[in-house]
C-alpha cells in the first residue's frame, strides 16, 4: 500500500455517486426481517408504549401489517403470540388453534411469498413468565424440551415456513429437529437464537410480549453477557443438533460475537436488532437529540458489516419504505 500524497483516500469520498460505487457494505430490505406480536380478537391495534410504531396486532390486523411489509419488499416476519390465557406450563403454545397458528394461516393468505418464521418459546405463554417449566422455583431443562417441541410441531403443522427456538434450554434445537424430522417436516429450517444473552434490552419486549418473569430473572438459561467463548461453545452446539441459521442477540451490544460466530462457523448468521436498541432511537429521536434516519441506518450498517447475513429489527418496513 502507498501512502501519501500518492493514496488519498478522500479523492473516493467527492461525490454520493463514487460513495456508493466503492461502498463495501449495503443493507438491502432482502436482508430484513419484522417482528409481529400478534394477540386475540379482531380488529385489535393496540399500541405498545415503550416501541413507538409498534402495535399488539390480531390476526387479520397482522395480515393486514404483512401484506405491507410484502408490497415493499420486506421478505420475512417473525411472529410471536400473546394467548388469551396463560398458565404454568403454558399450554397455550402447543395448541393447534392457538395464537401462532392462526396469524400463520391469515398471513399465508394476505401475503403467500412472505417467509413466515414463529419464535418458539414459552414465556409469552406460562404465568409466571419464565421461558420453561418451573420445578423447585428454577426452570427444569429437560422437563422443558418436549413442550418446546410440540410448540415447534404445532407452528410447522400450522404452515410455518421456518421456526426460531428462543427459549435457551441446553439440548432444545436437538429435541426439535428430531420432531420435525419424525413428522414429516425434515425440510422445515431451524434458526436456532444461538448466543442469545441474559440482557437489558429486551425490557420493552416484555411489556409487548407480556411475558416479564414474575420472579427472578433468566440468568440461570440466558448467557451472560461477559462471555465471548462460551458464546461460540453455544453456538457450536446448536450447530451440531442442526441449526440451519445461528442468531446473536442482542445486535450492538454483540457485534463482536456476530463476526466470531460468522468466521468460525460459516453458517448463515442473524443478528436481533432488540426492542430496547429500538426504543433508545425512538426515544433520542423524538427528543431531536439524534436524527432517527440516520442512526437507523448506521446501526443496520454496522450490524452486516459485523457479518450478519440476516438482520431481525423493528425498523425493517420503514426501511425498506424508503429504499422504494
Ligand atoms: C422470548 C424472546 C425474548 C425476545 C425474543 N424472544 C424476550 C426474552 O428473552 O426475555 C426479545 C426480543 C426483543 O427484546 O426485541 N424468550
């Protein structure tokens, strides 16, 4: 490399157009993919008050939102479900008329070519709001497994086209995939959320998802934050029970780990843009402290230059909006 004056770096940097030409990072809405949180009824839209913009939607509301998010070329939604009841071992997420299934069948309708991806957890189901079945005031792992893979079971039989186990429990995208397999579905992909924290951001998730633990926290099944190896052991170990998409999550907090993770492993990589990353732009932008645009795209920028192929945000259809 030759330096100055022969290099100058900014002779690239004149104009938008030469910009663009030499431009090493694009994020195109092909990239993208929209949480839904979808609840029962008709007609509901109810506003959630931490996520500006971001609505508890019923099933038509939802395939209403998805036949949008199809027409500027959003290719994915990635549906979570508020049950009209819950209970300790929340059995509202296996239920074959349940939440999930419904908006899959409403939005398979309003918009075929949408890949619709479900999470795959419990704690918008339990009362107690942990992510598993709760023995001795713990969550018990194993007792876990089967219900995760009947929740599983009951989205792909619904027409899911790829599911998202979120849950944490060590051996859950094992127990899946073998589900899956036995019942027909050895084509369903699994993303599996692979190095998935134990992390502040995601308090307004829990106020949209309703889903905040009545007692104690995650911690004993979410990482912890200031773990970079075992974040790869986790992730190596999703996939090797056949995890066809590997997630990071948080995003920002975490683009360290989302560039391990695509160099170690080669896999396709997805990076959750969480609600709290969202709700800090909200709020900074609505305050005129930051210009919400901008940050908006800095942050996604800097998320696939970290390596992740896939991006999960809550910005996705205002963002391909624009690009239109
Ligand atoms: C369910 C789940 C959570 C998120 C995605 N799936 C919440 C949690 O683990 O408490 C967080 C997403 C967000 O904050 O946007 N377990």
């Amino acid at each position: 490399m030759s330096g100055f004056p022969a290099y100058r770096p900014r002779r690239l940097r004149r104009t938008e157009a030469l910009r663009r030409l030499v431009r090493e990072t694009r994020v195109v809405p092909e990239q993208l993919v929209q949480p839904l949180f979808v609840v029962p009824g008709r007609g509901v839209e109810k506003p959630i008050g931490s996520m500006p913009g971001v609505s508890q939607l019923s099933a038509d509301r939802a395939a209403e939102e998805a036949r949008r998010l199809a027409d500027v070329g959003v290719p994915a939604v990635i549906l979570f479900g508020i049950p009209e009841a819950k209970d300790a071992r929340g059995t509202g997420a296996v239920a074959a008329d349940g939440i999930v299934p419904r908006a899959l069948d409403a939005i398979a309708k309003a918009a075929p070519a949408l890949v619709r991806i479900t999470d795959v957890c419990l704690c918008e189901y339990t009362d107690h709001g942990h992510c598993g079945v709760v023995v001795n005031g713990d969550v018990d792992n194993d007792a876990t497994l089967d219900l995760l893979a009947d929740e599983a079971l009951a989205h792909a039989r619904a027409g899911a086209d790829m599911v998202a186990p979120s849950d944490m429990m060590d051996g859950r995208v094992g127990r899946i995939r073998a589900a899956l397999d036995a019942h027909g579905f050895a084509e369903l992909p699994i993303m599996s959320y692979a190095a998935k924290q134990a992390s502040a951001f995601y308090g307004p998730f829990r106020e949209a998802a309703e889903s905040a633990p009545k007692f104690g926290d995650r911690r004993s099944y979410q990482m912890d934050p200031a773990n970079a190896e075992e974040a790869l052991r986790e992730v190596a170990l999703d996939v090797a029970e056949g995890a066809d998409i590997v997630m990071v999550k948080p995003a920002l907090p975490c683009l360290d780990l989302v560039r391990r993770v695509k160099e170690r492993f080669g896999y396709p990589v997805a990076a959750y843009q969480v609600s709290g990353e969202f709700a800090m732009i909200k709020a900074a932008a609505a305050r005129g402290w930051i210009d919400e645009t901008r940050v908006v795209d800095e942050t996604l920028t800097a998320i696939r230059r970290a390596g992740a192929d896939i991006v999960i945000t809550y910005f996705a259809r205002d963002v391909a909006g624009r690009r239109r």
